[in-house]
C-alpha cells in the first residue's frame, strides 16, 4: 500500500472494468467532483469518466448539505453515466449505488455494512459512505464519498465512521476503488438489460439497515410514520402505515422510531 496515491497509473493497473473509470480526470484537490464531473458533460466526456480528489474544498450532500473530504484519508469520486432513459426516473441510480458499496466493502473488508435508504452505507448506525447522484439530462453524476483512512472527525460529525476505525487498520484506497467500480458496472449493467432495480432487489433486502424497522420519514410534504417493508424497483422505500397502507417514497430522511 505504498503512498497509496490515487493516480491515473495506479488505478488503471487494478481495475477490471470495461466501461466505468476507462478515463481518469485526477486531482489533487477539488471544490466538488461532481461539479467537475458536471462540466465535463459538456465538454463531452464519455459515459463511464470518473473524476476523483485527493480532497474536497466544497464537497456536497444533499438539499445543499457538505460533505467533509479530507486530504488523502477518503475515496471522493464522482461518475459520469449516461443511462439512455427517462432520466429524471432514476432516483434508483443512488440506491443502486449505496448496494453496490456494500457489496464491494464486505468483499474488501468482512465488515457488516449495511444500506441505509436512500443514499447511505452505515455500521451499527454510523455513517461510512454517502451518495449523491444528480441528474442532469441526458446524464447523471454519480457522487460517491467512502471515510477510509480517517483516524477521526470533527466534533460536528459524532455519528461518522471510517474504514480504518473499524477495523484497526488503513486500507489501500485504489485496491478499494477498483473493487467498487466494477462492483458498481456489474449492477449497472444489470440495472440497464433489465430497466430497473428488479434483479437487485434481493441484495437491497438483504443489505437493509431499515426492513422491519418502525421510521419516520421526512419528506416535503411532512412526515410518514410506519414500518419499512421493503424496496420497489424504482428504489422507492415501501412503508406499511398504522391503517395497512403501503406507501412508496421517493425521497426523504429516515430517522429510526423505537
Ligand atoms: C450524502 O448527503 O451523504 C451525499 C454525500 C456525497 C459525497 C460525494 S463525495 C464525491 C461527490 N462530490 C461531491 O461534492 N459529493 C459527492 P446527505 O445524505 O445529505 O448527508 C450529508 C450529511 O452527512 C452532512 O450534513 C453531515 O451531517 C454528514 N457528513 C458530512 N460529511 C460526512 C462524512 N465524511 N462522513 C459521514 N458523514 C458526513
């Protein structure tokens, strides 16, 4: 795991994809690889580019959020992919992802992630990866943050986790990355013959911090209390309400009720 730098060099010669991460925009720092990634769309980078960061100045979450990218400790990624339908349908595309990572950490590290919906990896409720796919048509940018080599966080962050921190010990980052993206074109391309979540939706159970849990999900229009059943293939959290109604969401917070 020497220097373990994210070069261009260093990830081609690991990776096993076809498609995803075949160009490499690397930097050393970034306000956003997603932004970066964004304007790339339009200079006409392939489906598949990835733009990645030694660190983020500007990193993002969701509804405007930051998202903390230090310096050589994460993986901060973002891909560009180009599905060829109805785009603004695919808010599958992060709980997609968010089964992919904890498919391709369990490989690498035996450590029992789970997938939080819509957009997280947790370990025993601690926030280890987040994602942020955005849409922008015909393209979508898939984000992805993974915490691997933190030895710690900012106080403001007590309920964030890292690789490292759970198993006592650093991890290579390129090894990791490569594991994930062809975990990730693996599930894609699954995705795509099959136009929807449907042959993922086995692992998304099975992988699930929330089936069986009683939440509270915040959505723009208020909160849905009930009982997390399960996913749809369009990624939407089924949620059985007190009067047996099942309600599909397509967005919003989870917070677990006890
Ligand atoms: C997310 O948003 O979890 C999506 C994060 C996506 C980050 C990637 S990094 C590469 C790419 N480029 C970008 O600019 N972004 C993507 P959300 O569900 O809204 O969660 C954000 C919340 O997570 C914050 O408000 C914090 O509470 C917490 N948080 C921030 N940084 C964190 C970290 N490193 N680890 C764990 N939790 C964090």
């Amino acid at each position: 795991m020497t220097g373990d730098i994210l070069s261009v060099d260093e990830i081609l010669e690991g990776l096993k994809t076809t498609c995803l991460g075949r160009r490499i925009y690397a930097h050393d720092s970034l306000d956003s690889t997603n932004a970066t990634a964004k304007a790339l769309t339009k200079d006409g980078a392939p489906e598949g580019s990835l733009v990645i960061a030694e660190e983020q100045k500007r990193g993002r979450g969701r509804f405007g959020r930051e998202w903390y990218s230090p310096k050589g400790l994460g993986l901060w990624f973002s891909l560009i992919l180009r599905p060829e339908k109805d785009v603004e349908k695919l808010c599958s595309l992060s709980v997609l992802a968010s089964v992919s990572l904890v498919q391709a950490i369990r490989a690498s590290t035996a450590l029992p992630v789970l997938a939080r919906w819509p957009n997280d990896c947790v370990l025993q409720g601690r926030k280890l990866c987040g994602v942020l796919a955005e849409i922008d048509p015909p393209f979508v940018v898939l984000g992805i943050g993974i915490n691997v080599n933190n030895s710690s966080f900012p106080a403001e962050l007590p309920t964030a986790t890292s690789l490292r921190k759970e198993l006592g010990k650093p991890l290579s980052r390129v090894e990791l990355l490569c594991q994930v993206l062809l975990q990730l074109e693996r599930d894609y391309s699954l995705f795509l013959q099959h136009g929807g979540l449907e042959p993922l939706l086995g692992r998304a159970r099975e992988f699930s911090s929330l089936v069986g849990e009683r939440v509270s999900v915040s959505t723009g229009e208020g909160s849905v209390l009930g009982e997390v059943l399960g996913i749809d293939e369009e990624g939407r959290l089924l949620l059985r309400l007190s009067s047996g109604k099942i309600r599909p969401l397509i967005a919003g917070e989870v917070r677990q009720v006890r």
